[in-house]
C-alpha cells in the first residue's frame, strides 16, 4: 500500500516520524480533513484536536495536537505544533479534572480561557481513548 | 613568631584548596551541561526549519504583506532584547552581550531614535538598570535551561508591544552556540522579520516542479499567516535561548576551568612559601638548643663544641646516637 512520510514536530523535539497511509487532523474552521498518500500540496493551521495517524502497519497512533500548522507536500506530511501530546502519555485523570473544572466555570459565564481548556481536555481525552467510558455527568 | 607565619599560611592553602573543589566541581557539571544544551539546540533544528519553509510557501503564494509584522515602518524606537545569564562565574559572557547592546543604544541616541531594552536574565537586568537605561520588561530565572513556555512569554510580548505600536523594531542580542570551544556575541533582527527570510528564499518556493504555487489554503493564506508569524517569532527567540544557554555552560566551563588552574599554581606558590618559612623555623629553633646548650655547659667551651655535633643531627633525624 502506498503510504508517505509522517513528521510531528514541537519546538522543543521531533514527536514522531515515520512511515503512515493516513492522516486526520482538524483544521481552524474548516472540519476534520483527512490525507492520503498523493494528496495535493496543502498547508492549514490545526485547532486543538484528536489527530490520528494511521501507520504503515496498520496500527493508529493517537495524538492530542493543540494547535499548529499542517503541510502536506509531494510524499511528507509535517504537522508543526507548540504543544502535542502522544495519546499513551496523556494523564487521563488529569484531563478529566480539566475537563470539569472547565465545565464548572462555563456554567458560570463564557469566558474563552475556560473554552479553551474545554477545547484542549477534550483532545486530550478523545486522544487517550475516547470519551467514551466517562461519566459526564455535568449535562 | 616563624610558627605563626606557617599556620598562617596553612590555613591560606586550606582555603583555596577549598575553594578549587567548588571551582572543579562546577566545571565538570557545566561541561556535563554543555553537552545535554547542544542536543537541545539540535532538537529545536527540525521546527524552526520546517516553520521556516512553511512562511516561505505562504509568501510565495501571495498571502504575505497585510501582516503589521512582516511589513516595516519608520522606526523610532527600537527594542533590544538582551539575553544574558542568571548568575555569574562564566567569565566575560555577560559582559559580551552586554557591551555590545550598549553600543548599538548609543549609536541609536547618536542617531537621535529611541530605544528599549527588554533584559533576559538577572545580569543584563542588573547592569541596564544600574547605568540607567530605559527597561520596558525584564524575563529572568531560565537562563541556564530555557523551555519553550518562556520563548512564548517573551515572543507574545513583543509581538503585543509591537503591535500596539510602542516600539518599531526589535533586535535579538545574543551569544550564538557554534561549538564547544567558540561562541560569538551576535545581533539579528526579529520584527519586523526580514524580507529575504520571508520572501522567495532558497526554499523550494516558486521552482521547477512548480508545486508551491499550486497549495491548497485552508483557512485562506492571510489567516494562516496572521496565526504563524507570532509562533515564527517564537522559534525565533527559542532558538535564541537555546544557543545563549550553551554558550553560558561553555563559558562558565572555560572560567572555572581557568579558577581551577589559578587555584593549583597559588598553592603551589603557597606551599613552597610554607615550607621554606617551616625550616626557617626548624633552623631557629636548632639554634636555640645549640646556643642554650652552649650557655650552660659554662668554661670548657671546646669539648662542648665537638660533643654538641652529634646533638644536631639528632634533631632532625631521630638516630639512636650515643
């Protein structure tokens, strides 16, 4: 199967590389959008997002990817982003806490920093194995 | 008495054998610590590069020049920012970049345009304000392991400072990392960013195969710009304190090595003057007992002489004599 090269790069060291067959990530404003190998020259800045990484050999590598830019260029997917986290080092509690506290101080008033976290807790946990299983009990 | 000046002395060469084991052990953590701030340098390379690329790919479809930060204006205040370390003890690293901002402030005031130091790190903190300068923001306490987090703090600062209209140019003072034996102070230009980088360039923007004219934007280019060119000011800075804080452990490195050699050869030097001032006072006191003996042996003063010969070897070699 054709697949192309993947980089997930932060500014402090490279994430991930290697080898994938697909890539979805999240752009601002415009949806999930998914790459495949092939895909035209594109170049995007990401929301915060669960951005999923489908390896050569068929396995998905999950990533909580909160903010950035994505270029898709001849056979290289680069995804460049301040902060993302890798879905097995997501501290799940931790997230679930953000996630709550978040609700709780939206249910007070709108405030963008607590979107925001919204946002950010909702990748992480999307990233760390979905949000199925968590009781939101907030609703 | 010659003793005193011994003990003296004794206690001087304790002092600084002490403080030649602090001198050491902080060359040997900052030699340790040069090697770990290199691989960060060299972790930062892949973002800043590929972050680079990207800008080039956006200026060359046409989304550039809306952006207050990449287009230019007359400058009438120009902001320095200075990064320097925390602490001291690394020889004239601070005083490099120091220095060197001085002179391009008063070149400024010669040519009769404002300035503004923004000072990263106590030191540059410490000598602005003592001689007076105009500080408009001071970032300290990462000098010697800087993260991305402070690279932000900085970089939203000057692009809000720079947007709100207060200060027209930026300049980057800083100590660039080439290996561990040479660093250089240097000053580059961050806002606005410079032409060249952004445009055209030697990226593969507009060449043969022709693909980076024909990239699919999403949301349209000018949007993805407004949101990237604050993050490229921030690599920017990074890259900045990631090389200052390598060059911070190479120097300190360079300075305590120097401290542990002066150390070695002042006890060397103090040890020598110790020992000569112990037999002068070993020979005094030989004196004494040769002269004390001769005084009470009384009237027979030549077989005293000749028995007395044997008395001073015994001083200074415990022989079983007679």
């Amino acid at each position: 199967m054709a697949s192309f090269t993947v980089e997930l790069v932060s500014p402090e060291k490279v994430l991930f590389s290697g080898e994938a067959t697909q890539v979805i990530t999240r752009t601002l404003g415009g949806g999930e959008i998914a790459f495949l190998p092939g895909h035209a020259p594109f170049l995007g800045a990401l929301t915060e997002n669960h951005t999923r990484i489908t390896l050569a050999d068929g396995n998905v590598l999950d990533v909580a990817v909160h903010g950035g830019f994505v270029q898709v260029s001849g056979d290289k997917v680069s995804i460049l982003s301040d902060v993302a986290e890798l879905g097995e080092q997501i501290d799940r509690t931790r997230a679930i806490t953000a996630k709550e506290r978040a609700e709780e101080s939206l249910r007070k008033e709108h405030d963008a920093e607590a979107v925001a976290a919204l946002s950010r807790a909702h990748a992480r946990l999307n990233a760390s194995g979905g949000m199925a299983g968590l009781n939101s009990g907030s609703h | 008495m010659a003793g005193g000046q011994e003990r003296i002395l004794r206690g001087r060469i304790r002092s600084v054998q002490a403080t030649k084991k602090i001198t050491r052990a902080m060359e040997l953590i900052a030699a340790s610590r040069i090697v770990k701030a290199q691989q960060r340098v060299a972790a930062a390379v892949p973002y800043s590069d590929q972050i680079t690329e990207v800008v080039k790919d956006l200026a060359a479809a046409g989304g550039a020049s809306q952006s207050p930060l990449l287009a230019g204006r007359d400058v009438k205040t120009t902001a320095y920012v200075v990064i320097t370390a925390d602490r001291g003890l690394c020889g004239g690293y601070n005083a490099g970049v120091q220095r060197a901002t001085e002179g391009e402030i008063k070149k400024d005031v010669l040519k009769g345009s404002d300035y503004t130091v923004i000072a990263v790190g106590r030191k540059a903190e410490g000598y602005f304000r003592f001689r007076g300068y105009k500080i408009q923001r001071t970032f300290a306490g990462f000098s010697d392991n800087p993260t991305y987090a402070d690279a932000k703090q900085i970089g939203e600062f000057i692009v809000e400072e720079y947007l709100a209209g207060n200060i027209d140019r930026v300049e980057l003072v800083y100590t660039r990392f080439i290996s561990a034996g040479s660093q250089e102070v240097v000053q580059r230009p961050l806002v606005p960013l410079e032409r060249e980088t952004v445009e055209g360039g030697d990226g593969k923007g507009l060449d043969a195969d022709g693909t980076a004219a024909d990239f699919e934007f999403e949301p349209d280019p000018g949007t993805i710009l407004d949101t990237l060119l604050p993050r490229y000011v921030e690599a920017r800075i990074y890259a900045a304190l990631l090389n200052a804080a390598a060059s911070e452990h190479a120097f300190r490195q360079r300075a305590m090595k120097s401290a542990t050699d002066n150390a070695e050869e002042l006890i060397k030097n103090l040890s020598r003057i110790m020992n000569r001032a112990r037999q002068d006072s070993i020979t005094t006191e030989i004196m004494e007992i040769v002269s004390g003996a001769e005084a009470l042996s009384g009237d027979s003063k030549k077989v005293r002489l000749v028995e007395l010969m044997p008395l001073v070897e015994a001083a200074s070699t415990p022989v079983s004599g007679h």
